[in-house]
C-alpha cells in the first residue's frame, strides 16, 4: 500500500468516526462499564470496613461497660476505704453540742469549764490538741419586726481534738453525767448515715433497716436473703418475726431454717414455702413471700442432708413472671447436677432469674468450692452481685452467701447489714426493677352489737311475718325463711361494718427490750468492726440476756392472758385468739332417714308404722355421739333461749 492509500485510509476513517458519533458510544459504554464495576468494589470496600467499625463499637462498648462496673466497685471501695481512713483520723477527737455560744468567747475556757462544771474532769494542756467551733459562723442577731426579742441561732458545736486516744476515752467515759442537761457529747464521726446513726446511739435496728428499704422503692420488687442458723429456735424466730413483720419487703429467701414439724413457720402477711431436713436436724430452705404478690411452687428437693436444698417458685408479677431458687449447699457437698437439671426445665419460660442462698462459696479463696458455686452460676446463666464478706467469726470473715440474677441491670439497690439477733451471717438485699402488685388489705367484716337497741329490735321482731316459716314445706326453706328475717333485723339494728387488719406482731417486746436489742445490735457491729475478744464478750453477755428477757416477757405475757380469765367462758375465748380451736369428731350423715322426713314426721305428729324403721332408728340414735359443731340435728329449744340467742349475739360472727 502506498503512502497516499494509507492517507486515503486515515482520511476515510477520520470522516466515518466523526459523522456517526462512534467514538461517543465508545465512550459511554466503557464509561457505564466501569461506573458499574467501581460501585461494586466501592460498595464492598464501604460494607467491609462498617462491619469492621460496629464491630468495634460493639466491642468497645461491651469493655466501657465493663470498665464502668470495676470503676463503680473502685470507687465505692475507696469511698469506704476512704471514709474508714477518716474516720480513723478522728478517733481523737470528739464533739460537743449544746454549749451557748458568744461572741469573741474564748472555745478552750468555754470547753475546760464544761468539762470542770458538768463532768468534774480538770482538763490537761497537754491532753489537747486544739480546740475550735465548727461550721459557718451564724450571722449577727436579728430582730423579728419591730420591737421584736432577738432571735438567737443555735450554738455551733465545738470539736475536740486529744492528743492520745487515752485522754479521749476519760471524757468520752464521763459523758453520762451530761444527763439531764442540753449538752451532748458525741464522736467525730464521718457522714456515712448508717454508721452515724449506729454511733450518735438513735433508735437503729434490723427491722427499721429493712422498712428503711422498703421507703426508698415502695413499688419494686424487695429481695431478702440470710442464712438464719436456726429458726426452731425460739429467741432466733422472734426475732426475725420482729424484723420482717410490716416491714415492707417482698420476699425473703432463708437457708438453714432448722424447722421441724413442731416448728412455727407462719409470718403474718407472708405466705411460707418451706422444705426440711427428713432424717436429722438443720438445713432446711424457706421462703416468705408477700400476700399481694401470687407465688407457685414449681419444684422443691426431698430434704435429704446429702445433697443441696433448693425451692423453685414462680413470682407472678404484672411486668412479667420471676424464677426464684433459694438454696443451702452444705459444706463440701457436691450434688449440683440434679439442681442444674431441674432449672434447665424452667429456665427458657422465664426472661428474669434469681437465685440467692447460702451456698458456702468462700469466694476469693480459690478452692474447688468457689469452683463449683461459679460454675453452677455460670450454666443457670446469673451472675452475683457485688458483696463484701458475709459470714463473720471471732478469727475470720468469707464470702459465702449469694444473690445473683441474670437481669443485674435492672437492679436499682442492693446491701448487706448484721442480724445479730438470729445469725452471724449478713442480711443480703436487692431491689429490682420489676413493679409490684399494689398490696391489698385485709379486712375483717363484723356487726357491732355493744350499742344496739334492745327494745326496738324486739318492737321489729314482733312485726315480721313469722308465720312464713310455719308455711314452707321443707326445712331448707325454712331455715332459709327465718335467716333472711334475722338477717334483715341485723341489717337495720347492727349494720355490718368493715376494719382493716393490723398486726401487734409481738406484744410483749416493751421499750425496755428494744433497747436491749438495740444494745446488742451495736454490740455485734462494734465486734464485727474490732474483733477483739472483750466486745465479742460484751456481745455474748447482751445476746444471753436479750434471749432471756424475751423468753420471760413472752411466757409473762401468756400466763396474763390466762390469769385474766375469770370464767371457762373467758378461758376459752383466750384459747381461741391463740388460734387453738377445739376440733370435734367428723359429721356422721349416714342416718337411715333424711332431715326432711324426720321433719314431716314431727310435724304432722303421725306415727311410723314400719317396725324395722323404727328400730333402726332408735339403735341410731341411741349409739350416735354428740352432733359436732357445724353439723345437723334437732334439739329442744325454750322461748328464752330464742330471745337471749337474737338480742345478745356474739362481736365477732356476722349472720
């Protein structure tokens, strides 16, 4: 091909591809080719590296989480390593109130002359460190209008700083002798409440702890559970009928209850689940669950000592069902299997599980134990909330009781306090976020007959139509017949009237004895926090003697209540409030005749002709027993009885 063919060729093809556009098509097809295959890779880079991102997220979210729960368990641990420091700081010093305050007083003569005057105690110069008031100085003293007196504000109390615990101790000794007068001498004391309400000596007991609770959440749900070492006894179940009676909490879970069959069990306001050792005494599970609250048991161990001891309920809430297991697992018992087993089938019906009870954990210690308990926890899916050492002796302290959920988010409370009073392990509370059913109350219903009308009851009975039940043909409507003329009566002249039921849980507690056991409370906290063998002495001796008060005031208090009773008829209304009622023989019904035969037979005063009738019911009659209470049968009854049964009713029945 020649050089001018060739320019032909290019000239030629220059001119097709600029008139028909090829190029642009060209272009715009491999343009849509690759903008297609850019968004694919694009859009996988994108969806690649989001999922890489949440994923991040997720995971950094999980370890903020984490980091907030050891953060919060740091911080309260050095809020209250911080607060025992300070308050070790100040086991020097002391503060005293009361004192009138002046202006430009001289605080170390004011202190010495109430230590002179009040407590004859001559104060040391080497005994104190300094001395000063405390607080905002008050301002200068206004007058109410004019003409007004001169409103003082309260004196500022003055804090005492000692040079030695020695000297503090002589005058904390002596305050006693301030009886009597508006001074007061206290410790210097952090601002933890609990611990400020033991020490200024205030009225603090177990059951003002708990209905402190019970104040704070009145519409959640309140858990309880301790290790109670015996509620067969007697001393240990007053006590805890003491602390748990109106007092608010939901339900409360206990191991080792000791129970047998002579055993009380019943808590008013609670319903009791309980199960007991068959073959020895202790362990034993029980739980108390409130009235408002409806509960099923779902499964429940035979009570064999070789393996643990566990109840099942169901918690019918309005926000949804609740698993509860209570369980004791006895020292170095295994057994777990058969428990797992069982929570295995009710575990996937439940969106909210909780498990508490002595379970001899021993955490920390790193034994096969602890082992075990974790374990077991982590297959019934729950995991424990944060506690300190639960159980406490004279020489250690361990971790052994739980209360663990798997909804440990919706807890909004959760502590430990002594019962000194049944235990040397900790009370262990929660509070949940599951809302409760509104407790009802109960309600007694009774006609008042003290103030009733004697004579216009009677002109009444006179105008009703008695001889309508004259004219009924059987007995059932006569007896029908002469209840609603009775009953109308009552309704007009002693109306039927409703109160609500309060409980005196335990009449013989007098202050005197809440003042023992409140001594003996701040004994045990004193010795729980020392460990020293004179305040675990100081702690037996009031422990002894609060068992022994209790015990006389409660038989005092029943042999009043007989010695009072001055007729058989008093003796056994007392019998009665004890709830001992008189239980009589079973209903014989099997008589050869019915109750309205024998009616028509009196009433028409005829005459039985069937001999073998006859016998057999004379030999009835004759070897039948006295009718039990409750049952059917005809007796002679005289007009005055009539008249004494309808104007002098017993308070308590309703007709």
């Amino acid at each position: 091909m020649t050089r001018q063919s060739v320019s032909a060729v290019k000239e030629a093809l220059r001119e097709v591809l600029l008139e028909g556009g090829t190029i642009n098509q060209l272009a715009d097809s491999l343009f849509s080719v690759i903008e297609v295959r850019l968004k694919d890779v694009i859009a996988a880079a994108v969806q690649e590296q989001c999922e890489a991102l949440e994923n991040r997220v997720i995971s950094a979210e999980k370890e903020i989480e984490k980091l907030r729960a050891a953060n919060a368990k740091v911080n309260k641990l050095i809020l209250s390593r911080t607060d025992e420091l300070e308050q070790y700081n100040r086991r020097n010093s002391i503060r005293i109130f009361g004192v009138t305050e002046k202006e430009g007083e001289d605080v170390e003569q004011v202190v010495r002359d109430v230590f002179s005057c009040n407590l004859n105690y001559d104060l040391l110069s080497r005994a104190v460190c300094r001395m000063h008031r405390t607080g905002r100085p008050p301002p200068k003293q206004t007058t109410r209008g004019s003409g007004g007196a001169a409103e003082a504000p309260p004196p500022r109390p003055i804090l005492v700083k000692f040079t030695s615990y020695g000297f503090r101790r002589e005058v904390f000794a002596l305050k006693k002798y301030l009886k009597g007068t508006r001074i007061v001498i206290l410790e210097d004391l952090t601002k933890e409440p609990v611990y400020m309400a033991f020490h200024r000596g205030d009225v603090y007991n177990l059951h003002e702890y708990v209905r402190g609770i019970s104040t704070k959440y009145p519409k959640n749900l309140k858990i309880v559970t301790i290790n109670a070492q015996s509620l067969h006894n007697e001393a240990h179940f007053t006590e805890f009928h003491l602390t748990f009676v109106n007092s608010g909490i939901d339900v409360v879970c206990v191991s080792e209850t000791f129970f047998k069959q002579n055993s009380e069990t019943n808590i008013p306001g609670y319903k009791t689940l309980h199960v007991d050792r068959k073959n020895r005494g202790g362990g034993g599970v029980a739980v108390f669950v409130a009235d408002h609250i409806p509960v099923t048991l779902l499964l429940s161990s035979d009570g064999d000592e070789n393996v643990p001891e566990y109840i099942l309920v169901n918690l019918g809430l309005p926000t949804g069902n609740v698993l509860l297991a209570c369980m004791y697992r006895p020292p170095h018992i295994c057994g777990l299997d058969a428990f797992i087993d069982n929570m295995y089938l009710y575990l996937p019906h439940f969106k909210h599980v909780i498990l508490c009870g002595d379970l001899n954990a021993r955490f920390g210690s790193q034994s096969d134990e602890t082992a075990l308990v974790n374990n077991t926890l982590q297959l019934c899916n729950v995991e424990c909330l944060p506690f300190d050492n639960t159980y406490h002796t004279e020489t250690c302290s361990s971790y052994l009781d739980v209360l663990a959920s798997n909804s440990n988010n919706l807890v909004l409370d959760h502590g430990q306090t002594s019962a000194p009073g049944f235990s040397a392990h900790d009370l262990l509370y929660a509070v949940f976020d599951f809302c409760n059913p509104r407790p009802t109350k109960k309600k007694i219903l009774y006609r008042d007959f003290k103030n009733i009308n004697t004579v216009e009851l009677l002109r009444d009975a006179e105008e009703q139509a008695w001889q309508d039940v004259y004219y009924q043909q059987d007995i059932n409507g006569k007896v029908n017949t002469f209840n609603a003329i009775l009953t109308g009566l009552f309704d007009k002249h002693a109306p039927i009237r409703s109160v609500n039921c309060k409980h005196n849980p335990q009449p013989w507690i007098t202050p005197d004895i809440r003042k023992l056991l409140n001594a003996r409370d701040k004994a045990r906290m004193k010795f729980k926090a020392t460990k020293n063998p004179s305040d675990r002495d100081k702690f037996v001796m009031l422990r002894n003697k609060a068992k022994q008060e209790c015990r006389n005031a409660k038989i005092k208090h029943f042999h009043g209540i007989f010695e009072n009773a001055k007729t058989s008829k008093d003796t056994w209304a007392a019998i009665r409030s004890l709830g001992i009622k008189k239980n009589g023989p079973p209903a014989d019904t099997d008589l050869p005749v019915s109750p309205n035969e024998l009616n028509q037979h009196y009433a028409s005063v005829a005459s039985v002709k069937d001999a073998e009738l006859v016998s057999n019911t004379v030999k009835k009659y004759q070897g039948a027993t006295r009718a039990p209470e409750g049952a059917f049968y005809f007796k002679y009854v005289k007009p005055e009885e009539i008249i004494e049964a309808v104007i002098s009713p017993s308070e308590q029945c309703v007709p």
